[in-house]
C-alpha cells in the first residue's frame, strides 16, 4: 500500500475514534495489523497525529475555551471551577504515566489485548447503561473535586490499548453522577492536556529517531491534517448521538469489532 494512503487512512481511523468511546489507540494497533505493516515503526505517527483530533477540539469549543480565560482573568469562581477540575482530573495520567511508560509502550504491540479489551469495554458501557443513577451534575464547574479526580484515575485505564480514553472518562464520569452530555464534553476537554502531555513524552522519548532524515514530517503532516478534518466531523456527530440514543450503539459495536478482531488474529 502507498506510504500516503496509509497516512491517509490512519488519519480517517484516529479522527473517527478519538472522541467515541471505542479507543482511538486500539484501531490503529488493529489498523496496522490489518494493513500489514510494523505498527512499532509508526508508533509515532499515531501518537503525532492524535494532536490533530485535539486542535479540532480547541477549534470547535473555543468560545468555551476562550470565556474560562477571561472568567480567569475576572477572577470568576465558575471558570476557576472548570480549569481546577480539568487540572485535577488531569493529574493521574501524568502520575501514571511517567510510572508506566514502558510498560504502556509493550502493551502497543499486542493487538490480542485491544480485541480483548474492545469487547469488555462494550460489555462494561452496557452494565453502566442499565444501571445509571442519578445525573446530578450538569455542568463542569459543577462536579466536585473528588468526583474529578476519580474520573482522571479511570480515564487511565486507556492506557491499557482498547480500554478507550474517552470511554473511561465517559462512563466514569457517568457512574459518578455527571450528565452525559457534560460526561462527554469533560472528556473531550481532559483530552486537550492528557494528549499533549502523552505526546510531549512520546517526542522527547523518541527524540534521537525523530532528529534523524528516517522520520517523514510530509506523512504525519498528512496524517495530523486529515484527523483534525474528520475528528471536527465526528465530535458534533457524536454529542447529537449520545444527548438522544446514549452509549449502547458504541458497546455493540465495541463487543462485535473486538470479536471479530480476536477470531481473525486466532485464525490467521
């Protein structure tokens, strides 16, 4: 397959699965196997280009963004609230992370674990589903302290290929009282740091390959452009989907992509 195809596709993969609770990591672990090619020989592709998903975010959502900046500079209690949490919530990845490294990077070449991972994340999301209690907290701002770093201590599960990021964070968030909605914006903003901070150690960790002619910046250029295009596509799609059908056509989905993906890499 032409090297700027695949960038293409991997770009449309990470796009679509960034912000939907199906592991935007475990696709393009499942992706390289299905293509054909090292997924360790653009591992950094794949962590480069997630930064695109992210600006499409700050795009989307810069009104937000830019409000909690000036309520800073007010010094209102509401937008203090809001970067707290995020700050709060934010810190278990850094902390587990830095821990974790290498063991997380072994965990990226083993595709079994994300088709593992697809289908008891899916049956998870169903369990949460069925017994949600009461949504008690409709805004960012409003969710307490503690609540939100206990969503940063499940958005780590992700770090374990298939689980998902914004699936952990979601359905923590979720089981914790928070709207779904709410749920899926807090997880769509947590992503900002959490996916700079993995792809600053990424870089530096990588720094020696990345300063070599081996690297191909016009591919993950490619890459970067074509999921921050489709990653603005998905996040309206997505908030639609969930405010009116919730998460169980993602858990489907999840259990019957996992399955498949386990029996062809048993079969193969």
């Amino acid at each position: 397959m032409p090297l700027i195809l695949t960038a293409i596709l991997l770009g449309i993969v990470e796009g679509l699965t960034e912000f939907v609770p199906v592991s935007s990591t475990g696709h393009l672990i499942l992706a390289s196997e299905l293509f054909g090619y090292s997924s360790q020989q653009w591992a950094t592709f794949n962590i480069v280009i997630q930064l695109g998903a992210i600006l499409a975010v700050i795009v989307l959502y810069w009104r937000t963004f830019w409000a909690v900046v000036m309520g800073l500079l007010r010094s209102e209690p509401g937008a203090w609230r809001f970067t707290l949490n995020l700050l709060i919530a934010f810190l278990p990845a850094v902390a587990i992370g830095l821990v974790a490294h290498s063991a997380i990077e072994a965990m990226l070449g083993a595709p079994k674990i994300v088709a593992v991972a697809l289908v008891l994340g899916g049956i998870a999301i169903l369990v949460i589903e069925r017994f949600i209690g009461t949504q008690r907290f409709h805004g960012i701002a409003d969710i307490p302290y503690r609540r939100a770093l206990a969503i940063g201590f499940l958005q780590c599960l992700a770090m374990v290929p298939g689980v998902s990021r914004s699936g952990a964070s979601i359905m923590g968030a979720l089981a914790l009282g928070v709207e779904r909605r709410t749920a899926a914006e807090f997880s769509f903003f947590l992503a900002v740091p959490t996916m700079i901070g993995a792809t600053s150690l990424e870089l530096w960790s990588n720094r020696d390959t990345l300063a070599t002619a081996s690297v191909d910046w016009s591919l993950i250029g490619i890459g970067f452009v074509v999921s921050f295009v489709v990653a603005m596509l998905v996040i309206r799609w997505f908030v639609g989907i969930v405010s009116k059908h919730g998460f169980a056509p993602f858990a489907w989905y999840r259990i019957v992509a996992g399955s498949a993906a386990l029996i062809w890499l048993m079969l193969r």
